[in-house]
C-alpha cells in the first residue's frame, strides 16, 4: 500500500508528507513539478527515508503520471499541485488554467485508467482526494453566514476561478464515472514552510529585514485562519472516513481582518525579537494600492467534518501563530535561501531529477 501526493514540494504538501511519514509507515510517492513554489529543501529531511519516493514531474504529464500508477500502484492519490497565488493569477493566469484546470484533468483522465479495470475491493477502496480552497465560494459581506458545502460556487480571482473548474472536473469524475473523490475547501493556511510571497510569512520576512509590511487597501479584509498541521489532519480524516463524491469544508474558525494579523505579528515580534531600537514592528506597516477585485471576507463553516467525521483543529490562532513565528525565527536559512534562489539549485546538488 502507498498514497501519491502531488504538489509535495510546496507548502502545504510539505507539511502533509512529513507528517504523514512521522505517523505511520504507508509509503509515499511524492510528485512535483518544482515550480518557483515547490522547494525540495522542504522534504530533506526525507532524503534517506525509505518510505518516500520524490519523482520531479508535471500532473499534466499523462505518460509520466500512468507509468507511475502502474509501477507504484498507489491506494489513494491526494492533489495539491497547484499553482496557488492570487496576485500571481491577475498578472498571468495562464499557468493557473494550464495546471490546475488542464492538469487536473489530465490527472483525472491518467487515474480514471489505472483505477477503472482495478480488481474489487481495492477499486470500491481506492480515493482521489482534491485539496482545493473556500475561495471558490466568492466574497461574503461582514454579515453573511459562513460558506458551507452547500454555498454557490462564485469565484472572483483567476486563482479561484481556476480551482472551482477543477473542483467541477473531479465532481463529475464520480458523478459520471463512479471515481471514488473527495474535495476538502479549506481557508487560508498559515505555518512552517510558507513561501514568502503570501501575507503571513512575507510580514514576518519583511518586518526582521527592516522593510516596510505592505498592507493591501485598508486592510479590513477578513480570512478564516487555520494552522497547516490542522489542515493536514483534516484531509487524512477525509481520506481514511470521507463518503465517496462528498466535499468537505476545513477551516479553523478564526476570522481576522488583515491589519489584526499583522498586528498580531508585530506583537510577536516586539516580544520574541525586539528591534535594537526599541520600536515596534508596527512602524513598519505601510497602506498600498489594494489588489485589484479583491475579496472583502471568507469565512468556513467547518461543522460538517466536526460532525461526521469528528475533526477539529488542535491550534487556536495565537497558539498557530506563536509556533509559526518561532519557526520563522528558527530557519533563517530557510527563508533566504529563497529570497536569494539558492533554493533552485537545492535541487541539482541533493536530487538526481
Ligand atoms: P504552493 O504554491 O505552496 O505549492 C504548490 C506545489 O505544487 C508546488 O510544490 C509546485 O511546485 C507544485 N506544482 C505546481 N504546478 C504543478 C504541476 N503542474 N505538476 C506538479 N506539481 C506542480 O501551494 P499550497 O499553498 O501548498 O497549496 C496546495 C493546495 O492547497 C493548492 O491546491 C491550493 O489551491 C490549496 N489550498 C491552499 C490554501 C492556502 O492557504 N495556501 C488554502 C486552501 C487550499
Ligand atoms: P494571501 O496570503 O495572498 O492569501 P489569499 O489572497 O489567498 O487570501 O493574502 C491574504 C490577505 O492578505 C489577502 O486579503 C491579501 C492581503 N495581503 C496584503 O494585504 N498584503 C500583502 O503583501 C499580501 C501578500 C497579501
């Protein structure tokens, strides 16, 4: 038995790799394409581990893809590969169509294959599992309850646009082919490995390099926090009990307009690195030019998973962010090995791929 977790190299696949191989034996087969987001440094602590396989390669790659299910037969594949940053999506949204619509399918087509002429019951056993985001659901006003399962999808970004038609690709897989998916929409993600482009690790990057901490707008919006180790047991409780064709919301119950969190940041900071000259962080916060078509507020109903399933996350915000912080301040090298793009070259000398 092993699972097939693309996206692996990035952040939240990271984190569910080594995860996954502190807790139990089940071999995982690790495939990533290694865009600007993927950092194999991630995973090296898994160099040596002889559970862990990591093949450099796109999902849109059929052939590749096939010959991997043949040769590894994986139980369960689990999809985070994905390009995943919003601002990234309004200057180029191409690569957002071409991975997550275009390499989702090809995935699902390359899966459809290998598991349809499966013996029972490994076929009736066998799960996709796609990893995608609330941010399918659109924009609530300050009042509006939180999304659910059941909320329209009304994607705004050519970031959420792109995950809602893959999220479509693999419902109809089950509705239409019996694939066995599950779908967890999870809200933003916070914790160790982050990349430094999205706000939480770009604030705490910023604010020790003495730069100024760019808040978008007026920095009133609202995501629904969650640490990532909870978003990684929530989707190993979806793929051990989720039903087959059911989506699932995952988020921590934690709204926070933008300017909080940095705040919070800041207070973190002043206590756990104190600038030398006795100033707070928050001198640092500067107001720029919002993104445009930005989203005011995601919230998760996450009652669903509590309910069926029994999950709930181990982290509250201030306990997330404290951990996360103190990673930060402990992996330096981390960081500026991809502030530099020494992380690129991570790849030729630790990896024949
Ligand atoms: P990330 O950008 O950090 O990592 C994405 C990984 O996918 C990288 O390692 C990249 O190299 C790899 N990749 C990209 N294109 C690929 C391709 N064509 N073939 C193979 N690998 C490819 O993203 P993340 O934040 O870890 O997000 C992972 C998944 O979770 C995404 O699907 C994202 O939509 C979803 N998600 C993210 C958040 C969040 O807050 N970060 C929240 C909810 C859902
Ligand atoms: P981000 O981390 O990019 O995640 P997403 O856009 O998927 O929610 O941004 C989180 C919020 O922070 C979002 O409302 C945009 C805002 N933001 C800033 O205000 N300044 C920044 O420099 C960044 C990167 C984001």
């Amino acid at each position: 038995m092993s699972i097939l977790v693309t996206g692996g190299a990035g952040f939240i696949g990271s984190n569910f790799v080594l995860d996954w191989l502190a807790q139990g034996d089940e071999p995982v087969i690790t495939l990533d394409k290694l865009t600007y987001a993927g950092n194999i440094a991630n995973l090296a602590s898994l160099q040596t581990h002889p559970g862990h396989i990591f093949v450099h390669g796109d999902i849109g790659d059929s052939a590749l893809v096939a010959s991997l299910l043949t040769r590894h037969q994986p139980r369960a594949i689990l999809n985070f590969a994905a390009e995943s940053h919003v601002d990234r999506s309004i200057y180029g949204p191409g690569a957002f169509i071409q991975t997550n619509i275009v390499g989702t399918f090809n995935l699902l087509e390359a899966v459809r294959e290998y598991w349809n002429p499966q013996p029972e019951p490994a076929r009736r056993h066998f799960r996709f599992l796609h990893v995608s985001t609330d941010e399918v659901y659109g924009s609530l006003d300050a009042t509006a309850p939180a999304f659910t399962e059941s909320s329209r999808y009304e994607p705004n970004s050519p970031y959420s646009a792109s995950k809602a038609a893959s999220d479509h690709l693999v419902r109809a897989y089950h509705h239409t082919y019996g694939l066995p998916v599950l779908t967890t929409n999870c809200s933003n993600n916070y914790g160790p490995y982050h990349f430094p482009e999205k706000l939480i690790p770009l604030v705490i990057h910023n604010a020790l390099a003495g730069k100024p901490l760019p808040i978008y707008g007026d920095g009133q919006q609202i995501r629904d926090w969650l640490y990532v180790k909870d978003h990684c047991s929530a989707i190993r409780r979806v793929l051990a009990d989720g039903k087959p064709g059911a989506t699932y919301n995952v988020g921590g119950n934690s709204e926070k307009t933008n300017l909080d969190v940095v705040h919070a940041l800041c207070e973190l900071l002043d206590e756990l690195r104190p600038r030398r000259d006795g100033q707070s962080y928050r001198t640092q916060i500067s107001f720029v030019k919002d993104r445009p078509g930005h989203d005011r507020r995601y919230a998760i109903d996450a009652s669903r998973l509590a309910r069926e399933l029994g999950w709930r996350p181990a982290e509250t915000f201030e306990t997330g962010l404290r951990k996360t912080v103190i990673w930060y301040l402990q992996n330096p090298a981390w960081v500026s090995n991809i502030v530099s793009g020494t992380y690129r070259d991570w790849v030729q000398t630790h990896y024949q791929v």
